[in-house]
C-alpha cells in the first residue's frame, strides 16, 4: 500500500507542478495579436515547456500506477494534487486561503488516509 501512495503523491506533484507551470506560462503571454513575434513568444516560453515535461511525466507515472495497482484506491488518492494546489496558491501565487477552504483541505486529507487503510 505504502507503494501505490508514495508513486500517486509523486503523479500529483508532478500533475501539480505542471499546473503551476502553465499558470506562470499564461501569465508571460500577451494578448494575442496574430503575428510571428507572438508565436515565437509562445514557442520560447521555457514555462511552457516546463509544463509539458510535468505534464509528460505526471502521464507516464499514471499510466504505470493503472496498469499495477486498483482503480477505486488510486484514483481518489490523486485529490493530493488539490492539496498541492492550495499550497502552490500561497507560496508561488501569494493568494488568501479562506478558513473554508483550510477546511476542504483538511476533508481532503482525511479521505484520503480512509481510502489508503
């Protein structure tokens, strides 16, 4: 069990970083104007890239983690990846997490750790 945990927390942060990467990657982008500098603007954005490679990956690992181990007890231990957005929303994002959501978070974790025993 600790296995399918330990590869399905590194799918989310892999899935979550990947996320993060396209949120800065979007940021960087103008507006769009249809024109070659605004491609190459695109083309050249090395958080684009980062988020593809995440993404990749986070695919990949997926992939291995369903061939192996059962659907109904992986699948719902991804919701780590909402954690780890929540986290990435204040430290990268500098945002405000309401009491709510620290709640949610919280509801989170617990079904997890049920779904994980």
């Amino acid at each position: 069990m600790l296995k399918i945990i330990l590869l399905t927390i590194i799918q989310c942060l892999l899935s979550a970083s990947g996320q993060v990467f396209f949120k800065l990657a979007v940021q960087k982008i103008g507006k769009f104007v249809l024109s070659w500098a605004y491609f190459v603007d695109i083309l050249t954005n090395w958080w684009l890239l980062a988020s593809g490679i995440s993404l990749i990956l986070a695919i990949i690992l997926w992939s291995y983690i369903l061939k192996h181990f059962e659907f109904s007890v992986a699948y719902p231990i991804t919701a780590v990846a909402y954690v780890f957005g929540v986290l990435s929303a204040i430290f990268i994002f500098h945002e405000t997490v309401s009491l709510t959501r620290w709640l949610g978070v919280g509801l989170i974790i617990l079904g997890v750790i049920l779904i994980a025993k």
